[in-house]
C-alpha cells in the first residue's frame, strides 16, 4: 500500500515503488541525511525506508549482497558484512546519522567522499539497479560518470549492492578527517591484499575524496599480482610511480599537493603492511 503525503510517496514494495518513479518526478529519500541540508525546492519525495526488498541483507556461495537502504547502523549490526565494511562504517558520522544513513544514499549522493562507496570500489562490487523496464547489474567504477554524474535513468533507483566474498580477508582502511569523528573524508584509502604459495594472488587499492571520482586502478594494481613478495619489493617503485602520475586530485579545503602526498603515503604504509 502506497501511503500519499504532502510531501511525496511512501510505498511498501519494490514493485509500487518503481510504479511510482516510472510515472512521477519523484526524488528517491532513503535517510535523508544529504538531502536535508539542500535547499527544500518543494518538490516530492519517494521515501525508502517502508520497502522490504530494500532491506535485505544476504549471501550465496560468492557473493554478499546488501539491500541500497540498509542503514549504516543495520550494516554494522549484520553478522554478514564483513571487517574492512565495517571498518568504515564504523567511522562515519555519528551515531545518528549512522542510524538514518543508507548506502544508497552513499552512492546516490555521487560524491568521491563517499566512505561505504569506498568500499565498494576496493571490492568490486557492483550496483542492482531496478527500473521500469527491469533490472541491470552495473560494476560501481562505471556507475559513476563524473562528479556527481551517475549512470541512473529517471525510471531507476539503485536497489541492492553484490559483494564478492573473496578477497576480503586481508585488508587496510584510512580515513583522514580534521577530527577523531564526526568528520568528513578528507581523503580515505583502502586496499585488499592476498597470497598463496609466496605470490601475490590478489591486491586492490582505492583514495577517496582525492578526485571527481574515487579512483581505482585495476591495471596498476595488476603490475603486483602474480609476483613473489622479493619480486613485488623490487616493483615497488614502479608501482608507486604509476599511482604517482595516475593521480590527479582536485583543489578543495586541502591543497593537490596535500592530497597527492598524502594518498602515496597511504600507500606505502599499506605496501609496508603487506610485506613489500
Ligand atoms: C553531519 C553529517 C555527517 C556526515 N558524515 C559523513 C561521513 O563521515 N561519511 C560519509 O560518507 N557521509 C557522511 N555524511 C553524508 C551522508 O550521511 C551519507 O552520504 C549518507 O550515506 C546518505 O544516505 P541517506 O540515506 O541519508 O541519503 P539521502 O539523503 O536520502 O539521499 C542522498 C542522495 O541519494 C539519492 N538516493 C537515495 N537512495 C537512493 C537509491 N536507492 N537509489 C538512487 N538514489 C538514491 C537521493 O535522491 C539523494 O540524491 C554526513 C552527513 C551529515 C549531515
């Protein structure tokens, strides 16, 4: 049942939701954390929050998938997400936010200082958008177009997040802020790293907050796979200069050169973690 308010819709499906959005110009409201601090032009609202479809939290033998308006707190809670998710998490906000924030509203918000999207690019994930017309599976580095320019049709809302389970084990996670907490990135790293047999058979690293867009380099990274840890030790460099010419951050609060610096350094750290 669809319950009709002064300022937008409250459906309980999937199904009434998407009915909605196929026929109206409805902006999706999942916690409404971002949202609430932009102007209020009158317009109408689709709130999220009554849909169950939305909401669940599952497994199959490869995949961990995650409903878009799971909220942090219900993510944080779930016995099904894993550390490194949880790792940042954990460090967004407040308790209060993290209560009324979703990872729709992470992703949909189409910012580069986004902490749970993130994560999502450092694992691979990929995006369930559901639309009038049927669903579409989109990896996360192509849903992103630009600064705040998404791959989402009008008809369409992002309804779930699928996870790969490999590769999550072994991990690091960094968050700069101006403070301890309720602080926004003002850059983020994550990497994920695995080895078997003395080679390194996975490793994955993405910065937050340093460009349009969060940056992830599958083809950098790949000059590591493969490689023994002594192999990986006299790469390094190379690697490291590769990250060093592919970023190119933007000018905000905190200067390029700040950003650039401070992105490498992560690195090493988590190049020094690893072993190499
Ligand atoms: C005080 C404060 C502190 C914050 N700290 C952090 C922080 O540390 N780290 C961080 O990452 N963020 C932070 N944020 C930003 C915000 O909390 C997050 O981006 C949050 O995830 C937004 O989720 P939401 O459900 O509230 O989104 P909403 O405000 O409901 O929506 C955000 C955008 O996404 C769209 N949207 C929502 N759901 C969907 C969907 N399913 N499909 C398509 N589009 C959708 C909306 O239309 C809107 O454009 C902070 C915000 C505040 C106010």
């Amino acid at each position: 049942m669809v319950t009709i308010l002064a300022n937008g819709f409250v459906p309980e499906s999937l199904a009434e939701c998407l009915e909605l959005k196929a026929k109206r110009s409805l902006t999706p409201y999942a916690g409404g954390t971002d949202l609430m601090i932009e102007e209020d032009r009158g317009g109408q609202y689709l709130f999220l929050h009554k849909i169950p479809e939305l909401k669940r939290i599952r497994e199959d033998d490869d995949n961990l998938y995650f409903g878009a308006a799971c909220t942090f707190t219900e993510l944080l809670e779930s016995a099904l997400a894993p550390a490194i998710l949880k790792a940042a998490l954990s460090r967004i906000a407040a308790p209060a936010i993290r209560n009324t924030g979703t990872i729709g509203g992470n992703i949909g918000n189409g910012s580069a200082k986004a902490d749970s999207a993130l994560i999502f690019f450092v694992t691979d994930s990929a995006l369930k958008l559901s639309g009038s017309k049927g669903e579409r599976l989109v990896p996360i580095q192509d849903f992103y177009l630009g600064r705040k320019k998404l791959d989402l049709q009008p008809d369409e809302l992002i309804s779930e997040v699928r996870m790969p389970k490999k590769w999550l084990s072994k991990y690091d996670y960094q968050k700069i802020g101006a403070r301890k907490s309720l602080a926004i990135s003002r850059l983020s790293f994550a990497g994920l790293f695995a080895e078997e047999n003395g080679a390194i058979t996975h490793c994955a690293v993405a910065f937050g907050a340093v460009s349009d867009v969060i940056i992830r380099r599958k083809d950098l990274d790949s000059l590591l796979i493969g490689k023994t840890i002594p192999d990986a030790k006299a790469a390094k460099s190379a690697y490291i200069k590769a990250y060093e010419e592919a970023i190119v951050p933007i000018r905000g609060r905190v200067s390029a050169e700040y950003r650039k610096e401070t992105c490498l350094n992560l690195l090493k750290d988590f190049l020094n973690k690893m072993g190499i």
